[in-house]
C-alpha cells in the first residue's frame, strides 16, 4: 500500500522538485496537486517535458483529508497556517515559515504576519539530523529554510560541544538564482544575474531569526548571527563560509564532526584542505562540510555546500516524510549528485 501525496504548491521550483521526486520514490503516490492560479490544467500543459500527466485542482481541504495520507504545502510564508489549521490529524510538511518558529511573536515580527492560536507543541523544525526524535512525535513539520540548513548544519556539532568562544557567528553565504523562487522582475532576469553576483538584505534577512532561534535549541545559549546572503549566477546550490572563534584545531574540528555525523548518510565530513564545491551537491540530498584554521586570529572556518531545492528544500522534506511514515529515511532520495 502506497503513502497518498499532495502537494499545494506544485508549480513552483520547490513544489516541482517535489513532485519529481515523490514520482520515483518506491512507497509514494501523487493523490492532489493544488494550484491558485493553474487549477484545471494538466502539469503537461505548464511543463511540456514532464511525461505523465497530472491534473491541478482548486486548493480544497476537504479534498486534501479525503484523498491524502500526507500534504506537502509550498506556498508563500502567512499563506499555509490557516488552510493547515482545517486539516484536523493530518500529517503534513510546510515548506514555507509558519510552522518554522517556537515563538509565534518572533514570525510575525519578522513576517508582518499574525499566527492566531499558534502551539508550537504540535509541530517540530525538520532539521533531521538535529531533531529526527522530536519529528517522529508530531503531525506538523516545519520544513528548514535553505540557508538555515547549510549554516546549522555547519554549526551544530561544535555549538553542542561548547567549544565556541564568543556569542558572535558570522556567514557569508552564496546562493543559486532559483532560491529566490519563480521570479518575473526584472531583477532576476538573465541580464541582471548572469556574470555578476551580488548582497541581499545583509543584516536583516529573515533566516537570521530562525538559525538563532535553533541554535538555543541546540546549545541552550544564545548566539549572535550576522549573516550576509548573495545572489550568484547559477541555477542551484548554496556554499556558506561561517567564521566563528574557537581553540579547535582544523584537524580537531574534522574529528569532531567525524563522530558527530558518523550515522548520517547525506552528510560529508572533508578532511581538512579538501573544499567542496556547489557542484558536488547538484539536484541530490547530499551536504558537504569542510574545515580551515586561522591561527593568528583563532578563527575557524567552516564551509558547508548544499542544493538549495533539494536537501535545503524538497529532498529534505521527503526526509522528513519518510521518518514520520517509519520508512528507510534515505527512501526516494538515495541518488548521487549530477555531474559534470
């Protein structure tokens, strides 16, 4: 017997990622895709190449509840809260940011959107290789934002062993154009990204307020994230260099990440001088994280690689549908990177 999948959201880069996946994955069906502004039409229509046909529907909780063992929601942050709400027990993963927060006040700060009867009890941050115990719990997952996992999962292992001197983290971090989404300004045209790069929101992105928020979780002590995003011209993949103080050596670091992530399929430890790069994590579900010490000013530098729309979005996600579902947690997403 197959899972029933819906995904609300399926035209998008990441709700597409999605549904490219769920198709070939060994213990899935596609039972409801929902669309705002392309029900009635077959994905054939809006995307020629994609074989088989599904049809797009009106967005309907009565016919998400009636036909899905689980709903995958890609929309807008402040659009999936309320629509999840009418779904009673249903499982579902949010790939947006309403179900991302401990703290509904932060959100809506951050979000100029109110959350009414927010209970962070009854969902969790799907950030599976932190938090896979808590997930099995619930019904609701947060899915992580892109950025968030790349620096976390850098971070994690070295916020829970103490071993960072100062509460003040910094990141540089580059992203593929596909991360700002299906995009018609101007700005994200082909003349405006092509063989340029640049900042975005520096100091005051969204993500900042959701990777301080997990790393407490993490460590029980608060860090200060100043976090620097830009856009470069490529389709996929993140690479975040995280600069943080500490006395590990770059040979320490290794060892210590070594052991922290020896269980963890989709995570790469680098032994030091070997640096990923965005290619080695194309369209797959695979992190890569890699190590250098400046020793005249006792910074280490962490720098994680992965794919923006697949482990830091829809390949996460089917992770997380896998480990609420009790399946083999690398189910439908067991697939090496495309290369060259």
């Amino acid at each position: 017997m197959k899972l029933r999948v819906g995904i609300i959201g399926a035209t998008g880069y990441t709700g597409f990622e999605l549904l490219r996946i769920l198709k070939n994955h060994p213990y899935t069906q596609i039972a409801y895709l929902g669309s705002r502004s392309y029900s009635g039409k077959l994905t054939e229509e809006l995307f020629p190449f994609t074989i088989d046909e599904n049809l797009l529907e009106e967005i309907d909780a009565n016919k998400v509840r009636e036909r899905c063992d689980i709903l995958f929601t890609a929309l807008p942050s402040g659009t999936s809260y309320e629509f999840v709400k009418e779904l009673g027990n249903l499982k579902v993963i949010d790939l947006g940011a309403d179900f991302r927060f401990e703290d509904a006040a932060v959100y809506e700060k951050w979000y100029s959107k109110k959350l009414v009867d927010y209970d962070p009890g009854k969902r969790a941050y799907g950030l599976v290789e932190i938090f896979r115990d808590r997930i099995k719990q619930v019904n609701v997952v947060g899915n992580p934002g892109c950025y968030p996992t790349c620096v976390l999962l850098s971070l994690a292992p070295i916020l829970k062993e103490g071993l960072v001197l100062k509460d003040e983290i910094y990141v540089d971090a580059k992203s593929g154009v596909s991360g700002a989404g299906r995009k018609e300004e101007s700005e994200y045209s082909f003349c405006e990204i092509d063989e340029g790069t640049k900042a975005y929101n520096p100091a005051n992105h969204r993500h900042v307020p959701e990777m301080e928020e997990q790393i407490k979780k993490i460590c029980g002590k608060r860090y200060h994230i100043t976090f620097v995003p830009h856009l470069v011209p490529m389709v996929r993949g993140i690479l975040s260099t995280v600069y943080l103080k500490t006395d590990l050596t770059s040979k320490e670091a290794y060892e210590l990440y070594l052991e922290f992530y020896k269980n963890e399929k989709f995570i790469h430890v680098l032994k030091p001088g070997v640096y990923p790069s965005t290619k080695w994590s194309y369209a797959s579900n695979h992190f890569f994280i890699s190590f250098a010490k400046d020793d005249r000013t006792n910074t280490l530098i962490l720098i994680g690689v992965l794919d923006n729309l697949v482990k830091g979005a829809s390949g996460q996600a089917v992770q997380n549908m896998n480990l609420l579902f009790s399946l083999p947690e690398d189910s439908g997403i067991d697939y090496n990177p495309i290369y060259p």
